[in-house]
C-alpha cells in the first residue's frame, strides 16, 4: 500500500526497522514453485528434521494436565531453569543458578531484540558482526540505538578484530553481539577469542551477548566451546541458547539468556510487561528435551556431517572450491568472478532452479558469497551442486 495513503499515523520506529532482506528471494522462490519448477530451496534455515518424540511425547502428557491450563509463572516454571543449569553443567561445566541466572525466552529472536530495548538508548552504539544474523538489526532499530559493524573475513578467521572498532563508536558502546558456530559464516570461535571478549567487554563496560543458536552443531568431533566457559564471562555477559536447532523445535519458540543476574533481572523484568512465559506444557516439553536422552542430539549432528561431506564432494566435481564448516549448519561459499551474491544467487535461481542466501543480506562484508543450508538430503544437496555446474561457471 502506498504509505502516504495510510489512515493511520504509526511511531517513526515502525519506518526505522531494517528491511526484509531476504523477502524478495522468498517471493521468487515461491513464485517458481507454483509455476511447478522443482526447486530446491537451500536458501532458509529452518530444520527439516522433526523433534525427537520423547519431547513431542512429553507434549502430549502434559498437554493433558490442568496445572498446565492455568497462568504460568511470569518467569517460567524452575523445573525448566533447573533443566536448563543441568544442561549446561553436564556439557560445558558451567555451574549455573537456575533461579537468578537463568530467564526463559520466546525463542532466540525475542531475547535477541529485547536485549538491545533493555541496554540502548537513542544514539547508544551497538558493536553487531558483519556480515551477522539480521535480527541483531532490527532490536538496535527498534531501540533507535546505531550500529558499528565489526567486519568478519576469511582473513581473521570470521572473528571480530576488537582493535579496529572506531575509538567514537567504542566509546559510546552498551552492547555487542557474537555468534559461533557462525551464522552464516559457519566458523567457529576458539578459547582465545572469547578470553580476549572477556577483557574487550569488562574495559570498555559492554555486556557481552553471544548468541550460541548453533552451539550443539560442531564436526569433526569438535564439540562449540560455550563463552560461559570463560573465567569472568558471567561478569560481562549471558549465552542466548535456543531449543529451535539442537532439538529441532523451531517452532516451539523456546530458548534461554544465561548468565549477568543483573541482565536476567532485567530481562525478566522486560517480559513482566509484554508476556506471561510460555505455555506450560511447552516449557514440560522443553524440560525433556534437555534432560532426556541426547543421542538425538548426537545423531542430529552426524547428519549434517555426511550431509556437509556429500555436498562439498560434490562441489569439488564442479570445481567450486570453498574451506568445509566446522560448525553450524550452513555453508558459505564464494560467488565466481563477475557476479555479485545477488546476481549469483538470481541466475542459480533463473537457471538451476536452486535458491541460496546472498550475503549481502547478512551485511556489506557477507557480498563475495552465498549461504547454503545443511537442511535437504544428501541426494537434493548433490542434485544441486549438479544443477549448479551444468551453468559452466567454475
Ligand atoms: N541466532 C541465529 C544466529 C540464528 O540463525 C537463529 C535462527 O535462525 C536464531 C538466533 C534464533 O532462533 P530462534 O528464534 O528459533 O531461537
């Protein structure tokens, strides 16, 4: 609709949200599926792998029990927080208060946005990786704080080079988000870098939030360190854990903060005012899933490995030549000479019927790639590469 014939008059922050890169993309796609092309989309990260079913079995019970119908705690059930503290001891060694280090989240993306509401004021500067997951954007809009990008290469390893940051932006820094194993870059972060984060956040007084959406997704029997792990993380930061990938619940809309009890408060305190928690039976559900059996977990990752393995095979037949992921599920590739990602991703999409992300939907450093998601079997990842090299482009 043309805005200057809106009845309504809404807040200037609705025109300050950061646009839906990846809005057209979608669009093109799902216009060539319903001309009844066969498309193969690797283009979303939305696990296509269905929860283990003790958790949707755990569902089902308590979906059954009243105590469950009534209001929720506004803070979650501890039952929760302590499944969460337990999950956390057991696989990184964190000891972890479950009653003041812990808040219960509508997904990662709500405490993604939250976060920047409940640290910025207008004109706070926001330190976000480039190229870096978009909803980091729209919390710092919404907060009418600014961002300084942190450019992550193939040159320092997709890890943020702390003394590049402009001493005017440092200076009016809050906040600051990292994310490893990476979206979309799929690098992972070593012990040094979060000890250097550490010091980085405590000097310059920036609460540190790392954003461990993949953190369960590692190859190569390389477990993700969590930045919790870090003496004097809890002094400077939380861990924002999400259920959506390593138990394939997406869409449940169950994740954590974990860590400052100063920031849990204030988290906690935020959502006292917009929501009260999740749906009992989700949060039982939850509880299952970080306390039950996790072979699933184990079995979940060796998937994307040999699905990780029998794309870049593939890709090595075709000549496209690109470092393997060591975490994450996504792959980030190399767009060949002359084309932008987004010409490249549009020509994949016109002439081999397959939809990548272009980077630069992810921020001006993301633009000499594409990103492939881990999230079609093996034989569609292989079609797709096939597709890709009957264009002669590498
Ligand atoms: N952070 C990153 C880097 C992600 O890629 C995602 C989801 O794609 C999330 C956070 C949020 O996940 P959710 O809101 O499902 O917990």
């Amino acid at each position: 609709m043309n805005e200057s014939k809106l009845r309504f008059r809404p807040a200037d922050r609705m025109t300050a949200l950061p646009k839906q890169f990846f809005a057209s993309l979608v669009q093109k796609a799902n216009a060539a599926v319903a001309a009844g092309r066969d498309v193969i989309n690797l283009g979303q990260g939305n696990p296509d792998r269905p929860t283990p079913d003790n958790v949707v079995r755990a569902l089902r019970e308590a979906a059954d029990n009243p105590q469950f119908h009534r209001y929720p705690p506004f803070s979650g059930f501890s039952f929760l927080k302590e499944a969460v503290a337990k999950r956390y001891k057991e696989d990184y060694g964190v000891t972890v208060d479950p009653q003041t280090q812990v808040a219960v989240l509508f997904g990662g993306k709500t405490g993604l946005v939250e976060i920047s509401q409940i640290m910025l004021n207008p004109g706070d500067v926001c330190l976000v990786p480039d190229p870096g997951y978009p909803d980091y954007w729209s919390g710092v809009a919404l907060a009418g704080g600014r961002m300084s990008f942190m450019p992550l290469t193939e040159a320092n390893g997709y890890l943020p080079d702390y003394g590049a940051v402009p001493a005017q932006d440092l200076a009016k820094a809050k906040l600051m988000f990292f994310n490893y194993p990476n979206n979309p870059t799929s690098a992972v972060a070593p012990a040094s870098f979060y000890k250097d984060t550490v010091e980085f956040a405590a000097k310059h007084g920036i609460l540190a939030v790392s954003d461990f959406a993949y953190g369960a997704i590692g190859f190569d029997g390389n477990r993700p360190i969590s930045f919790l792990e870090t003496p004097g993380a809890m002094d400077v930061g939380i861990e924002i854990y999400t259920l959506s990938k390593t138990y394939n619940m997406a869409g449940w809309r169950v994740a954590f903060a974990i860590g400052n009890e100063e920031i849990i408060r204030l988290i906690n305190l935020m959502q006292d005012h917009y929501y009260v928690s999740l749906f009992g039976a989700v949060q039982y559900a939850a509880a299952e899933a970080l306390t039950g059996p996790q072979d699933s977990v184990r079995q979940l990752v060796a998937t994307y490995e040999s699905r990780r393995d029998a794309l870049f095979d593939a890709l090595a037949d075709i000549g496209w030549r690109a470092p393997k992921p060591a975490g994450s599920f996504f792959c980030w590739l190399p767009v060949p000479g002359g084309y932008t990602s987004a010409t490249f991703a549009d020509k994949l999409l016109a002439e081999a019927d397959v939809v990548v992300a272009p980077g630069i939907g992810f921020g001006d450093h993301g633009d000499g790639y594409v990103r492939v998601g881990l999230l079609s079997s093996e034989e569609r990842l292989r079609e797709a590469a096939a597709r890709i090299g009957r264009l002669g482009l590498f």
